[in-house]
C-alpha cells in the first residue's frame, strides 16, 4: 500500500513542476524590457525588444495605472518597432506605459512602466535692467517648481 502512495505522490509532485515551470515560461514569453531611453517635460522615449512576429502592437498609456488609452505616439507603431515617443504630456506628472502585443511569441501585455516628465523650463528669462553691479531678471513663475 505504501508503495502505490508514494507513485501518486510522485505523480503529483511532477504535474504540480510541470504546471508551474509551464506558467513561468508564459509569463517570460511576454515583452518584459519596456524602458525610458529619454524624457522632456512633454514627451517620453520609450525602448523595447524588437518584436519578429507579431500581427498587432499597441503602446497604451494611463495616469491612474488602471484606465488605459491609446498612447499619442510621434509616428504610427509598426508591429516590428521597437521605440516610440509620446507626446503631448503634461509637465512634471506621473504616467504609466505598457504595450499590449497581440499574436505571436510575445502575446499579451508587457511590464508597466512609470515615468515622471520632467517640469517645464523656464523660456521667456529676460533682463529687466542692469548696471555694473547688479541686473533685474524676470520671467513666467514655473508651475510646480520646487526651487528657484
């Protein structure tokens, strides 16, 4: 009798392996590298592992981490891009980005990852008045800034 146990705890054993080897090899089949490669205060460069076959790619961007949209991407993404630039973001707010891979090798939807864009520079600096000791400077007030 103990010998017929221990067949079908062994048993187990391998199909419980199996099973969890299965779904760590699914979750490493998706795109796992998304990543900043740059950011200004309106737009972020976004890299990944080039995709070989894949029928559609979707970079999706959300301020919440859980309403998603369409991100607003410079050029169209081609299934076989590997960078995008996101425009028209807001200074100095939090974004997340995933891409969201539809067939192929890497189906499903990729790393989440969060940026900051980086606050507004100041662009209208000018010099009131001067002298040989001293000058008068003005500009717009920054949103948001923490120091001047």
């Amino acid at each position: 009798m103990s010998t017929v146990r221990v067949k079908i705890v062994s048993l187990a054993l391998i199909l419980v392996m199996f099973l969890n080897a299965a779904s760590v090899f699914a979750a490493d089949s998706q795109v796992r590298d998304l990543s900043l490669k740059s950011r200004t205060s309106t737009t972020v460069d976004l890299v990944w592992s080039r995709l070989t076959d894949a029928t559609s790619l979707e970079l999706q961007q959300s301020v919440d981490n859980s309403n998603w949209t369409t991100a607003n991407t410079q050029t169209e993404l081609a299934v076989n891009s590997n960078t995008a630039t996101v425009q028209e973001l807001m200074p100095k707010t939090q974004y997340y980005f995933r891409l969201v891979v539809t067939g192929g090798s890497k189906e499903g939807i990729s790393n989440v990852l969060s940026v900051i864009t980086l606050a507004q520079p100041i662009a209208d600096l000018s010099v009131t008045s001067h002298t040989t000791t001293s000058v008068n400077l003005s500009w717009t007030q920054a949103i948001d800034a923490e120091k001047i």
